[in-house]
C-alpha cells in the first residue's frame, strides 16, 4: 500500500536519560529533532507539511518505546481535515510500549471540515508496568454560513493490548444527522475529546481525586471519569470549544504526571 506520509520511531533507555535511537519518515509526516524540556525524555513534535489532510490521504506511524525509555509526542499544529468527495482519510498508528516505559501521547485537535471524512485507527501493546497517557480531541471545521457539523463522519478505534490480552476498545463514531446535538448524543455540544490514562498505580482513590480536581475548574463543558478493566481511567468530555477541553485535559494530565511520574506538568509551546 502506498501511503501520502510514514512514520517510524524509536526511544531507547541509554544511561541517564532517553534518546530516539532509530527514526524513519517520508512523504507529508516529519518530526523536529527531539526537544529536552525534561532531562531524561525527549519530546516529539510530528509535522504534516501538506498543511492538512485532502481526499485519499493514507498514514502510517509506528512508535516504539523499548524498556524503560520515556516519550511525549504532540504535533505542530492541529490536525486539518478537509473535502474528500471520493475517499476517506486514514491515519493509522501502532505503538509498542516495553517493560517500564512511559509514553505521553497528546496531540492537537482533529479539525474536519465540511464533507470531510475520516477514519482513524490506533492499537497499542503495552506490558503490564508500562505507562501510557493519551489524548484526542475532535472538533467540527468553521463553515461559511456558521453551522456545526458540516463534516460527513469521524470514526475513531482505539485498541489497547497489555500482555497480548485486548483490555480497551474505544470506537467513537460521530455522523451527523438532525439529531446530532441532541439529548444522549451531543447533548447541545459540538466538541469531544477524551484522555486516558493507563499505570499499574491508577486505582478507586486516584480516581476519586482526580474527578474532584476536575470538578473544582469552572468550565461550561460535560465530563466523566470510568475505570478501565485495567489499571486506568478514561476522561470523556463534551464542550462547544476546543479551549474547553484542552483546559480539562490538561488539568488531568497534569494531576496523573504528579501522582503517577512524580513529575511537574511540562508546557509543549508551540506558538
């Protein structure tokens, strides 16, 4: 199969700190060199250079985090999805997380714009001690006349493996119709995002703590917290803007890197 941009990483444990010991990419996905705001892990930004997603678009990355290395990855800049009259964006991810690692996977926003349509698809296999917090975040494009949900569907699967056993499987599916913000759907609002969070020491009290934090912020938004059938929770919030739950998630992520990693929240800038 050929794909409009690939990419392939690896991060290795190497004395103190981690280093991105092996690292592919071609066609519309790139990254920047790795960024030290942590002394012991890098963070990636990954890079569509086309500017965003047109119709037929095909991706592929593949992460791997070998025993006891630690990464964070985000994009540059949102991820735009524009017309695709004939055939779907894809974008496929695999991640590897080994013995001991921590992966950090937060990107930017999913934008999809009228008539755009799009399937994304991640699996992810992770021993048992691994850590991995990731996020996703999907929000309707701005279209001429003011109206949401302009956008064909987003379907978005999200599988994770620990020890070769399918503890989560998340499918969000979102076509529009005349109900689309009603009750039990959207519910009046037009953005979603969510944030999980998976670790050996996640259990009822730091669930607990962490829907009270939430719970504390002011935000004109709908959230929840449910535990996994693992070691972990999953956030889900409904918004009307992206601020909103980038707030919310980052109040989260922050919350588990203390708890979790014994470890401030790092600010990725990117503006």
């Amino acid at each position: 199969m050929s794909y409009t941009g690939v990419l392939e990483l690896t991060a290795t444990e190497k004395g103190p700190k981690t280093i991105i010991s092996d690292c592919f990419y071609e066609g519309a996905l790139k990254i920047t060199r790795p960024v030290y705001l942590e002394e012991d892990s890098p963070s990636i930004y990954m890079i569509d250079v086309g500017g965003g997603y047109v119709d037929g678009d095909t991706y592929r990355t593949t992460v791997d985090v070998e025993d006891g290395a630690k990464l964070a990855i985000t994009t540059q800049s949102s991820t735009k999805i524009y017309k695709t009259p004939k055939t779907p964006v894809v974008q496929q991810m695999t991640v590897n997380l080994q013995k001991g690692s921590v992966l950090e996977f937060l990107p930017d926003p999913v934008i999809a714009y009228e008539q755009a349509r799009f399937s994304q698809e991640t699996v992810i296999h992770m021993e048992a001690d691994a850590c991995l917090f990731y996020s996703d975040i999907m929000t309707p494009g701005w279209s001429p006349d003011g109206s949401y949900f302009r956008y064909d569907w987003i379907r978005s699967k999200l599988k994770v493996y620990q020890n070769g056993k399918l503890v989560v499987f998340d499918h969000l599916m979102l076509e529009p119709d005349d109900e689309m913000g009603g009750l039990m759907q959207m519910d009046g609002y037009t953005h979603v995002g969510m944030f999980m969070i998976v670790h050996p020491h996640v259990d009822e009290d730091f669930i607990d703590r962490l829907y009270e934090t939430l719970a504390d912020i002011n935000a004109d938004a709908r959230f929840g917290v449910s535990a996994l059938p693992v070691s972990g929770v999953i956030l889900r919030i409904l918004a009307c803007n992206t601020g909103t739950i980038e707030r919310l998630i980052t109040q989260a992520h922050t919350f588990a890197r203390r708890k979790l990693l014994n470890k401030e929240y790092v600010a990725w800038r990117k503006y």
